[in-house]
C-alpha cells in the first residue's frame, strides 16, 4: 500500500509510529491489519539499547551542565537553571522503558478511537483518513525540526566565550549527541500526545454532529429506530471516554512533569534577563540569558499547546452533556426513546473524565494557576537577589 493511502485509523497514524520506532521511543511491533501489537527480538534488543543510552544519559546531563553552576555571578539564576535542565531530562529519558510498560495501554487508546470511528461511519459520519495521515506526517515533520534547532543552539551556545571559559573547550560528539537524544525524546512526546488530544477531540465533535442529527428531528413514530441510534452514539461516546481514560494512565504524568518544568525554566529565563539588565552585565550574562531565550520558546509552545488541547476536549466532553440534559429535559419523545436518553445521561453522569493526572486538571483555569506561579516565584527570587546585590556592594565599598 503506498504511504499515501490510509483505509482506517491505524493507517493515519503510520508515519508517527515509524518513526518513534525508529528514535527508540517505542518497543512493540504493531500488527496494521489485525491492529494487534508483539514483541519480537529486534524489539527487545532495541529497548536494551535505549535503557543503556538513557542511562547514559542522565549521567551526562548531570556532567554537561554542570557549567551552568558558573556561567553568571547570580548563585540563585545559576543553580535553578542547572536543576531544572537535569530535571528536564530525567523525565526524557524516562518517556521510552515508560512506553515499553504502558504499551498494551497505549495501543488501548487508539484501538478504542478506531472503534468510535466504526460506529460513527455507521451512523453515516464520514472520516478522511487520508487527510488525517497527510496531517499527521506534516505535524510530525515540523517536530522534528525542533531537535535540530535545539541542538544547533546548544552546540553553538558551547562554542562562545561565555562557555569556554568556564570548561575546558566546546562540545565534543557525545555531547551533540546526548542534546539531540533528549531534545527528540521532548519533542516526539509532545508531538503524539497532542496529536492524540486533536484526535479525540475531533471524535468528540463527530459524535456531536451525530447526536445532533438523530435527535433533533427524533421520530416517534419509529422509536426502535431512535433507541439504536442512541445506544451507538453512547457506545461511540464510551469509548471515548475509555480512550481518555486510557490516555491519562499513559501521558499524564510526563505532561504535569514538563509543564511544571517548562513553567521554573521560564521563571528563570525572565529572572536572568532582569538580574542581566539590572546589574549591567557584560557579554558573558546575555549570551546566557539569548541562549535560554531560544530554549524557553519550545517550552512555552509546548504549555500552550497541551492546555489547549486538553482544554478542547474537556469542552466537548461537557457540551456532550449539557446537549443530553437539554434534550431529555425540553424535549417530548416516545417512551422507549425516553428511556434511552435517560440511559445515555446516567452514563455521562458517571462515566465523563477529564485529562488529568490525579492532582490537577488540564483545562484553562491552568493558565491562571501557571501565572500565578511564575509571578509569585519571580518576586520571590528578585528579592533574594536584590538583597544579595546589596550586600555585595556594601563589601565592594
């Protein structure tokens, strides 16, 4: 089959699968016709490879940085900046041995999106799936271009005298290496998890549509018809919800980890530029700060994205129900039908989940709460560092 061509669910989200493969990201070999997954022995020996490189890893990011404990004469800028990037890539390489354990679960998530898309192709919803893959590869692709950009400006950044002189030359071929290894990993997350975020909230919008259709012009007259109609959008709207479900077990915490970090790193990115321009620093501090101002634009991206989209379908999620309790309560039908609705509701009463990660909701109150953190912290930290600057220039005079 070309690589254009796509009949069904799994075939629309080939290109994201290959190559999450190919980066040693996931780890079970997926069957496209009996949309099963195993494990064969290439893929075992390649978890064995990502485990040691990750490993790796972590020991790198602990070593490599290191030099930002010395960059700047801020010990507050320069400690923070340093934790925050290692934190940053323990959760990277924790997103692969995390895939291979959560990898029936995840095939559950889409294995549930395809079945919605059956019952709504019943219902007379019509899906382009090859739209859907040609997005798909386009959305991936511009990803990809964030490890390289990423990448260059770290290895670039190492290169300029505000490094160098701090160690004892640039960047060697490890280190390029150990960058690109966790800026992938960082940006092939963010790419399927939102992806499958557009995915099912673009579900969630079909099943509306359907509900639409069938319910306002319900017939009394042929209620058997209208009760099946209903029990398939129910079905189709369970398994949704399933998929949620399923999508919170698997990318929560890794979203509420690179949220938070993304989060500190922009507090102090903003701290550095003030405590740069505040103290009249030379070139050393504002290469520093130009540096981190590239790397805090992929994160802030990656925030916005995943609160959007999680925001988008927790929306739809609640304009499901709202659009059942309206229908069951202003509206006359036959009994059976009534019945049905009446059915339909209970379940969205207690079946209807949001993303989240057991501690917080992603919805737009996020925001908020994300502003409220930077500020509090920010102040926080000019004071501290007010009062360091004082003091200091007390000893100088």
């Amino acid at each position: 089959m070309p690589w254009y061509q796509a009949c069904n669910f799994f075939d629309s989200i080939r290109p994201v699968y290959l190559i999450t493969k190919i980066f040693l990201l996931h780890f079970s070999t997926l069957d496209f016709k009996q949309q099963t997954i195993h494990r064969t022995l290439l893929d075992q020996l390649c978890f064995s490879v990502a485990v040691v490189v990750d490993i790796y890893l972590i020991y790198r990011s602990i070593t490599v940085n290191t030099p930002y404990l010395y960059l700047t004469d801020s010990v507050l800028l320069n400690v923070g900046t340093y934790l925050t990037l290692v934190f940053l890539s323990f959760m990277t390489s924790s997103i692969s041995s995390w895939n291979c354990y959560r990898a029936v679960e995840i095939l559950g998530i889409y294995t549930n999106i395809d079945e919605c898309d059956q019952i709504l192709r019943s219902l007379g919803s019509f899906i382009d799936y090859r739209k859907q893959l040609v997005f798909s590869t386009l959305y991936l692709f511009g990803w990809l271009c964030v490890p390289v950009i990423v990448t260059m400006n770290a290895v670039l950044a190492r290169l300029k005298s505000a490094w160098t002189s701090v160690t004892s030359g640039g960047p060697d071929l490890l280190t390029a290496a150990a960058i690109l290894r966790t800026s992938i990993c960082f940006s092939m997350f963010v790419c399927y998890s939102t992806l499958t975020l557009l995915l099912l909230n673009a579900r969630l919008g079909c099943v509306q549509k359907a509900m639409v259709m069938y319910l306002k012009e319900a017939r009394i007259s042929q209620p058997t018809v209208d009760c099946d109609v209903i029990r398939r959008i129910a079905q189709a709207h369970d398994q949704l919800c399933n998929a949620i479900q399923l999508f919170n077990g698997c990318y929560s915490i890794h979203i509420m980890h690179t949220v938070t970090m993304s989060v500190f790193f922009t507090i102090f990115v903003v701290f550095g530029l003030i405590h740069a321009y505040a103290t009249d620093a030379g070139e050393t501090m504002m290469q520093v700060a130009k540096t981190n101002i590239v790397y805090d634009e992929f994160y802030i991206l990656m925030f916005v994205l995943m609160v959007v989209f999680t925001s988008l379908v927790g929306r739809n999620c609640s304009r499901v129900k709202m659009m059942i309790n309206k229908v069951v309560c202003y509206r006359s039908y036959d009994k059976e039908v009534f019945r049905e609705l009446r059915c339909f509701s209970q379940q969205l009463e207690n079946h209807a989940p949001k993303i989240n990660c057991g501690m917080l909701d992603f919805d737009w109150t996020l925001f908020y709460s994300a502003a409220g953190t930077f500020t509090t912290y920010l102040v926080i930290l000019l004071q501290f560092d007010v009062g360091n600057l004082g003091i200091r220039h007390q000893n100088q005079t």
